[in-house]
C-alpha cells in the first residue's frame, strides 16, 4: 500500500507552522494512542503513521526535503543510503526517535519524557511538614470572657539524636547510588523512555548510610507537645486558630507545618446564641403576666438583672436587654440579651381554684380582646359559607 501524505496523516495544509504541526501532532496521537483504543484494531499502526510524519516535519531541513521529494527523501532513492537515514546530511530517523516525543507526551501521559527533559525534575530535598488539627470544645462562658487554654498536641517533632537528618550523630544523607541524586531512574518501553521515582531513595535523591538508632533513619520522632492557646472573647462554633510552625516536623531540614484549633462552642442550658445576641426564654405565670410585675433573670457574666413585666403580656412578648449579649470577635461592641416571655399554664389545680378561675372565667369574658377578635371572624366565616 502507498504511503500517505504526512501533511495528510497529520490534517494540515503544507504551509502549516511549526507551532500548527506540532499542535495537530499532539492532537492526532492522544486521539489515535493504542493505551486509549484498546477496541481499534488499527490505532497501533495509525499512532505510528502519524509519529512517522511528525518525526519528518519537524525537522525543517527534513521537511524541505520531504516538500522536494516527497517519500522518496527518505527511501534511499535519493542517495541518501539505507531506509531510516537522513540522505543529504539530515542524519538518522529513528535514532532520536523518543526525543521526537519529548515535547507532547510529557502533558498527555504524564511519566513519558524523551531527549533531556526534566532531568532531575523528580528531585525532592527538603519538605515541609504537615499541617495537623486539633479540635476544642468550650463553654458559652469561655467564649464570652475569652480564655487560656494549655492543650497536648502528639505530632511528628525532629528527632533530637540525630537534629533530625535521620543519620548516625548527625551526619549529613549522601548522593543516592541509583539515581545519582537525581530522584528518578529512567527505562525504555517500546518506543518511550519513562521515568519513574527512584525506588532506592523515594525520590529524594538521597540516602543515609548509618540511620539513627533512635527514629530507624526517619529524622523524626512522635512526642507530645503541650502548648498554650489564647482564645479570644466572641469565637464562635466554626472558627479557626493558626498556630504557625506548631505542626509536624518537616523532612531533611525542611519547615514545619502549622496547628489549626478549630472550636467547637457548647449549647448553654439557659441561653442560646446568634452571631453576637443571646436570647433567654424566661416562664411566666398567667397571673403575672395579666396584672404585671418584675422578674430577674440571668445574664451570660454571671450577673443578674430585673425586668418590668407590662400588664397583659402575652407568650412570646420580647423584651430587650442592651449590651448583654456576646461581645464581637474582632471588636465592634457587644449584642443585646433578648427576653422572650413564655405564659405558663397552672396545672395541678385544687377544686378551689377551679373554682375561682371558673369564675374569672365568666367575669373576664370582655378582657380577651384577641380571642373576642378571633371569634368573631369565625362566626363571620360560617354565616358566610351558610350564605
């Protein structure tokens, strides 16, 4: 079977760019991989079609050449020695043949590299360490006033044996042998050359000959460690404390990580919380709340305070205490206590005092106004559905 055009193979016009070849070569070979056909019987031999015309345009003396004479350039027809050469000085096809790959396969296959690209890229030195958590738990009270707190966090700490190099007295890593410090070893599959994290030294690069007998070569150790946290006055379920550098200890002398105190604000069982106003739900009893009064209720300080019941009032009547809420996080003042009336219903009644309700019942009949409101609408509705 005749060859194709490789300006056909690879969908382009024979003016086509540089940068628009290598475009429509990388389109071309992650459509056509055989990884990705697995059910194409053909894409083997397609992907290599269009490797093959890639491989000649590149070049652009092998694509003047190719523009002159077609296949032919590359057939020895031309003089230019065995199938496979460079005839006229262009040099050998296949034998750069992965280095043709270098410039796509690395962002469509990841682990595939070719020529010297990313040499050494997989070399890790020192790390950072991790970021740990720690979650508190405190009283409504604690998050009001504010609080110290002194908490034990177990984490990863440098080890002191070896100030943590993870060598014998201290001693510093040498190359590994392996990968020569590179953090990577390379293998030829097929037609790629794939890196891949250096089993020896995990991709470090290095290695310890005689490890600390105390962390087994690790650098680090796990030990509890107490430190003291300030809470402020006004945090809240949800908010975040950094402690920077108070994380695990980072590898080969890298940088710590940090600890986040995360709080957690207990339900009160008298208040209750929202953003920085705390509301109290304080009973009643029927008889208070038709001829008035003062009751006292608490406030989140420790403090009491008393508060005028107006005659008549209702369940669920609010009433306004300002500046006995919570105080702002970040400043800004502090939120009010709201009173929220609750009329208790006397139960438990003696034949005595059903009696006398039985008879404010009948002389009170007029001072109801919302239920003498509430019925007569009802009345209303039923005339008009009668109607």
């Amino acid at each position: 079977m005749a060859k194709r055009d490789f300006y056909d193979v690879l969908g382009v016009g024979r003016n086509a760019t540089a940068d628009e070849l290598k475009k429509a070569y990388r389109t071309k070979a992650k459509e056509l991989h055989p990884d990705r056909n697995a059910d194409n019987p053909d894409a083997e031999a397609q992907f290599k079609e269009v490797n093959e015309a890639y491989d000649a345009l590149k070049d652009p003396e092998r694509k003047a050449a190719y523009d002159r004479f077609g296949h032919a350039a590359f057939d020895g027809g031309m003089g230019g020695g065995p199938r496979g050469g460079r005839p006229g000085g262009f040099g050998g096809g296949n034998a750069d043949f992965a280095s043709a790959f270098s410039d796509v396969f690395e962002d469509l296959f990841g682990d595939f590299v070719g020529g010297g690209r990313g040499a050494g890229g997989g070399r890790s030195r020192a790390t950072r360490g991790s970021d740990l958590r720690y979650n508190m738990r405190i009283t409504l009270e604690e998050a009001f006033s504010g609080i110290k707190k002194t908490i034990r966090v177990p984490r990863l700490s440098a080890c002191d044996a070896c100030s943590g190099t993870g060598a014998e007295g201290g001693a510093e890593p040498v190359t590994c042998p392996t990968c020569s410090g590179m953090g990577k070893v390379r293998a030829q599959q097929g037609f790629f050359t794939v890196e891949r994290t250096c089993p020896t030294c995990g991709g470090s690069g290095q290695i310890v000959k005689n490890p600390c007998k105390v962390c087994a070569g690790a650098g680090r150790t796990e030990k509890e460690a107490s430190l003291s946290v300030n809470i402020p006055a006004g945090v809240e379920t949800g908010t975040r404390i950094r402690l920077s550098g108070e994380g695990e200890a980072g590898l080969r002398g890298g940088p710590p990580g940090d600890l986040y105190i995360f709080v957690n604000v207990a339900e009160h069982p008298i208040f209750k919380r929202e953003d920085v106003t705390l509301y109290c739900r304080v009973p009643v009893s029927m008889a208070r709340a038709a001829l008035g009064g003062e009751v006292e209720v608490p406030t989140i300080d420790g403090g009491r305070s008393r508060v005028k019941i107006p005659s008549g009032s209702q369940s669920g009547k609010h009433m306004r205490l300002r500046g006995k809420g919570m105080p702002a996080l970040r400043g800004g003042g502090q939120g009010d206590m709201l009173i929220e009336l609750a009329v208790e219903t006397p139960v438990n009644l003696t034949q005595r005092q059903k009696e006398l309700l039985a008879e404010f019942e009948k002389l009170s009949a007029e001072n109801n106004p919302e239920s003498s409101s509430f019925f007569d609408k009802v009345k209303g509705f039923w005339d008009g559905m009668k109607g």
